[in-house]
C-alpha cells in the first residue's frame, strides 16, 4: 500500500470510490454525501491545492482523502463539548491537520486502509508542527465513527457545516 498525492490522472478512479461511498452511506439511510457533495470541482480544486491524497495497492487506487493544512472553518465554534487542543498555536498558526473526504473501494475495506490513512495524516500534522487531527462525520455514520474510535479519535463535540447540518466532531492529539 502506498500513499501520494493524487493527480489529475486519479481524479476517474477517486469519483468511482466516491460514488461507491455515496452508495454505501445511502444503503444505511443516511443523508451525508447524498447532495452531489463531494464532487469532481472539490477533488479538482484539492488536486490544485496540493491536498488530496491517493491510497494506491498494485498500482490501483483504492482509497483517496484529504488534507487540510490551512484551518476548517467549520471547527471554529463547537457545540456540546470542546475540542482537546487550541485552534491555533502560540505563534498564530492552525494547531492541528483536517481530515476530510475519506472513501474506500469496497473491495478494499476492513483490510487497514482507513488505519494507513489515520496513520499517514497523523505523520504529516506531526511533521508540519501541527499537535492534533480533526474530522468530523454524520451523526449515523457508525461505520466511520467505530474507525475513528479504533484509530485513538475522541468525540469532542458538535459543528455544523456551512448549510447548517450538523456533525459529529472528533479530535486525535499527537
């Protein structure tokens, strides 16, 4: 398994386990991932920003996140709780990595991509300087709550997004 940044090339195979994705959120009767979002444009732009990222086995792609290094607006107010760590550091900058966009292909779930995943973001934030992870997902989406949980994430609270849904908030400290 091997992780790098995604190409313009990629972005066919990651619209494929997005799609797949879309499907298996639907499957559980949840809303997430329902409104068309996340879509070619997003992927197109974390491309260009230097943010997404691609899960490669036997030169396939298999997994595609992304990493947010600039803050996530969203996570500026929290509800319900608080978040482990500041927002920002002493000199001013974002204090921990966003994790978002996270799908794998089916064929590939339950054999530790999401794990590689946590465990790449986690090496970058460390070496970006950052103290924690964030990422938040559906209220109903156990499957991707159950894998954070695994992976040493927290619950911290609620945010809500831009078009005022609401999600569950986790953190990882480094």
């Amino acid at each position: 398994m091997n992780i790098r940044a995604t190409t313009p090339k990629d972005i066919d195979a990651v619209m494929a386990i997005i799609e797949e994705a879309r499907g298996t959120i639907a499957a559980l009767g949840i809303d997430q991932w329902q409104n068309g979002s996340p879509n070619r444009a997003m992927i197109e732009e974390d491309v260009a920003l230097g943010q997404g990222y691609c899960v490669e086995a036997e030169g396939a792609v298999i997994g595609t996140f992304a990493l947010i290094e600039n803050g996530e607006p969203t996570y500026d107010r929290i509800y319900d709780g608080e978040w482990q760590t500041a927002d920002r550091g002493m000199d001013g900058t974002v204090a921990y990595l966003a994790i978002h966009r996270v799908a794998i292909s089916v064929a590939c779930r339950g054999s530790g991509v999401s794990t590689a995943i946590i465990h790449y973001a986690a090496d970058t934030a460390r070496r970006l300087g950052r103290d924690s992870l964030r990422i938040d997902t559906h209220r109903g989406n156990v499957v991707m709550r159950r894998m954070l949980e695994k992976n040493g994430f927290v619950h911290c609270g609620t945010i809500y997004l831009q078009n005022r849904d609401e999600r569950v908030a986790y953190e990882k400290v480094l």
